[in-house]
C-alpha cells in the first residue's frame, strides 16, 4: 500500500479528480493517487486505497476511492 514519491509525477484527488499539492497528497493517502508522467493511458479504473486496478462495477460502487483513467 506504500505509495513512491518522487520527482516525474503528481497526485491527483480520487474524489475530484483535480490535480492536487504534494502536501494534500501526502496528508490524504486513501482519497488520492500518485500518478508517474508518461504513463500512458489504460482506459481502466485504480484504487485510490491499494493503488491496484480494479473492475468497472467496483469502481462504480466507490466513487470516492477510486480513479478512472483514461
């Protein structure tokens, strides 16, 4: 569940979907994904949680915690 934070990428909010500060992203590990440049779009969703992929209907039934990537 240990997220990396370096250089090369930013948080974004699992709720909003904004892009958030460094600070806010570190403070709120459970509602935002660290997301590394350049990697390309998967069309699927990711837990905001475990950082793990997860299906359509789980990411539909948990709004809050999960990113869709497109």
């Amino acid at each position: 569940m240990a997220k990396r934070v370096g250089s090369g990428g930013h948080f974004r909010s699992a709720i909003s979907g904004r892009y958030v500060t460094s600070a806010h992203g570190k403070r709120s590990p459970n509602t935002t994904v660290f997301e590394r440049s350049g990697g390309g779009s998967t069309g699927s969703a990711r837990s905001a949680k475990t950082g793990r992929f997860v299906t359509e209907s789980y990411a539909n039934r948990n709004p809050k915690t999960t990113v869709k990537e497109s």
